[in-house]
C-alpha cells in the first residue's frame, strides 16, 4: 500500500517551521510492507502545484493528513480551515482512490465539526493515533472496527462507540522516522525557536481552567526513560547536525526530578545540545537550574499566563505572583534567555488586576534589565475553545453569544479593557527598547564599538 503522509498548512507565511513530528512518529509504526512518503505544505507560500504533482506521480492508496493548528494564535483571526478545504478538493481531484485518513490536534478538538466542513475526509482518527493508525490500515473497509474513528456510511457520519486509550508505554514506541521529511530543510528557516521537537513525556497534571492538554492528552503523565530521550538526542545531533531542540513538554520540569534525570545522561555521555522547554515557576530551583544550564539549556519559556492574583486564579493555575518573581529572579541571574507569556482582559478584570500587571511586568524588566537576557514578553487575550471548562463558563455566562462558532479564531476581549493587550505590549516594547539602549550605552562607554550592534 502506497501512504503519503501530509502536514497541513499550519503556520502563516511560512515564518517559524515545526517539523512534522506527529506524522515521523505515525510513520514508524507504519509496517514496512508499505511505501510511504512525505509532504510538508508550510515549506512552500503556494504549495498547490507540488501537492497535485506529488499525488499524480505517487498515486497514493491513503492520504494521511495531520491538521495540527486550528490558527496561528497571538491575536490572529486567521483560519487554516481554509486551508483544509483546499488540501480536500485537491486530494479528491487528483488522487481520487485515495482514503483520506485525517487527525492532529486540531481535529481533536473538532472532530465531527471538522468532518461536516470537509467532506472530501473519508475517515477521521481523533487522539494519539500510534496505535489506531496501523489497525485502521487493516481495517479501511470497515473502519468501525477500529476504535475512536469517525468515518463515512451512506454519506452519514459514524463514530465509534469504542474509545481508544492513551499510549501508556511510551518507550514501546520506536524512534521517529526523521527522513520522511528531510530534517535539514527546516534547520536554516527559523530565527527565534528551534524547529525540532522532542517528547519527555504525554499528559499534565495540572488543572488549568483554559488549558486543552488535558483533552488532548489525558491528565495521567506518561514518562519516557530519560536514556531513550537522550539516545533521541544523539541521533538528531550526529546524524542529522541539529544542534537545538525544544522540548514538547506541557511542562518540561514537572516532575522536575524526571528532567534532571535527563539533563545527568546528557552529561554523562557528554553530548553537546542546546534545548528549549515550558517551565513551571514553582518546580524551578537554583540547584535544577544549574543543572539545566550545564546540559545544553538555551531558552526558559515561562507560561504563566496569569499576571495578576485575580488573573491566576481564574486560570486556575495554582501559582501566586510571588512564585513568578521568585522564578524571574532565577532566571535573570543565570543569564539564560527568557520569554514570558500573559493573557489579559480575562473575565473580571477591572483597574486593580491591570495595576498588578503592570508591577509584575515592570518587575520582569527590571530584573532582567541587568543581565539583558529577556527574550520577550507576550501578551495575549484568551482563544476560547470548546472543552475548555473557563470557555464553557464564559459561555454559560453569556459573556459572549453562546451561538459564537468557536471553530474560526475567537477571542474573549470585551471593553472597556479591550485595548489592554495593545497598551501592555507597547509598555514592554518601551521597556525593552529603554533596556537595550542603556545597555548599548554602557558598552559604549567601556570603550567597546557599538557600531554593528544588532536590532
């Protein structure tokens, strides 16, 4: 059987590459009695032409399309469901024997929705599909054997009554099959993240109230033995040349032993990689930290989304702002770049939670200010997704039309706070702005040339 696997559109023209790495994995389960073969469409502004010429010349007996984001976030209303249509009616005009198999995390969460909107998906695989897709191969004809599907009968939508169940074992998975896609188009596309990702672990234990981890990947944490990451890790650096990969992690510090246990077998076998990962404020320590740094750490992302107590606790992140500065502090004394992420305008704020923003980020600037190793702080409003159990209270409140399709990007931002996001990213933008010219100032003063310094 002949399987072209299809990465979606999922990023807006073409700025910073993710490689497919929901499809490397699906492909090394595949049985190597097939003959597969790989398209990225987010490598090319057009990528119609080499689609419809790759069908054509491969003739695939299944499509398998990963349709990984609904949208691009930050904002953006913007929508890849488009996009989707568009990848649908070029499958069935040119390829049209093809099954067309579709899954990823925004179908996840759109599932039937989905199905409805591109009728040219003939079978739809919600969830982590390692171990339905090979099944389903078996099973094209009758895909009701095969749990947690949605398929097609008679032009009805079917769904299995049978739900599939996590992947417990994750080291029971083999390795990624990294040259379907040909790691070294991506290495060169990105300025800021690192291209490559890599799984610790599946599932988070936390309970945040906007958050769609635990929907799309259970509450019950799944770890991998920290020497199967690290023997991932080897491979990407001597076989590939990737020198940076970020960590996929909802959290990559909790539990923070398992991280520390990874970064000790990176420096026991002295490999040299940089890495990236989400941290927890509350899991992080001077000690971790150090330790971090020595195993290859290049970027702190921090997600505390919440900037003031009210905001917090609203998410329901269990943190207090204390713990955020705490956790800056660290971060700025080690020198370790660092991005921090905000949402605002969330439900109930009101003139005391945007003083309490303001500190904090004013605080983050200061911090950093010394050390000139503050990456960026964004700020957001909150996309609103069905599942999602702060969504569903926005809803059931009315706080926006309970008739909203939430499919397209939709945003809680009502006034009068509705232009806070736009007033706190000028605010950091002139933070930062002040910073890096004091900064270059300094430099200047010690009678170092200033001349060529980047923007």
């Amino acid at each position: 059987m002949r399987i072209l696997f299809i990465q979606a559109v999922s990023t807006h023209d073409c700025g910073e590459m993710v490689f497919p790495l929901g499809l490397a994995r699906l492909a090394a389960v595949t049985g190597s009695e097939h003959q597969i073969r790989g398209i990225d469409l987010n490598l090319d502004p057009f990528p119609w032409p080499a689609l419809a010429s790759e069908l054509e010349e491969f003739k695939p007996d299944v499509a398998a399309v990963s349709f990984r984001n609904l949208d691009p976030l930050a904002g953006n209303l913007l929508s890849f469901v488009p996009h989707l249509k568009t990848l649908g009616e070029i499958l069935k005009n040119h390829a049209p024997r093809a099954v067309t198999v579709l899954g990823g995390s925004a179908f996840t969460l759109f599932s039937r929705r989905i199905m409805e909107e591109v009728p040219q998906v003939d079978i739809g695989v919600p969830g982590e599909a390692e171990t339905v897709f090979p099944m389903l191969l078996e099973n094209l004809e009758t895909p009701g054997a095969v749990p947690g599907v949605w398929w097609r009968k008679e032009g009805e939508l079917q769904s299995s009554s049978t739900r599939v169940s996590h992947c417990m074992d994750l080291d029971s998975l083999p390795l990624p099959d990294w040259k379907l896609f040909e790691p070294g188009r991506y290495t060169s596309r990105n300025r800021y993240v690192a291209f490559m990702g890599v799984e610790t672990r599946r599932g988070c234990v936390n309970d945040c109230s906007y958050c769609l981890y635990p929907v799309l990947q259970g509450h019950c944490v799944r770890l991998r033995r920290p020497e199967s990451i690290v023997d991932e890790l080897e491979i990407l650096k001597y076989d590939f040349g990737i020198e940076n990969v970020h960590f996929t992690d909802a959290v990559v510090n909790q539990p923070a032993s398992h991280l520390e246990a990874v970064c000790k077998e990176i420096l026991r076998r002295n490999l040299t990689i940089g890495w990236t990962g989400f941290f927890r404020e509350d899991a992080l320590s001077q000690e971790s930290l150090e330790l971090y740094q020595r195993a290859g750490l290049i970027t702190l992302y921090f997600s505390a989304d919440g900037a003031s107590e009210h905001a917090l606790a609203i998410l329901k992140k269990n943190l207090r702002l204390e713990q955020i500065v705490s956790a800056a502090k660290l971060a700025a004394r080690s020198g370790v770049l660092s991005v921090y992420h905000f949402l605002v305008n969330l439900p109930g704020e009101n003139g005391e939670t945007v003083r309490e923003t303001r500190q904090l980020l004013d605080t983050l600037f200061s911090l950093h200010a010394p050390w000139g190793n503050l990456g960026a702080v964004v700020i957001n409003n909150l996309r609103l997704y069905p599942g999602s159990p702060l969504t569903e209270k926005i809803v059931r409140g009315r706080l926006i039309d309970p008739a909203t399709d939430l499919l397209y990007p939709t945003y809680f931002n009502p006034p009068p706070l509705d232009h806070l996001r736009h007033d706190l990213t000028a605010f950091c933008m002139s933070r930062g702005a002040r910073s890096y010219l004091e900064n270059a100032h300094k430099r200047g003063n010690d009678g170092k040339d200033n001349a060529h310094i980047a923007p």
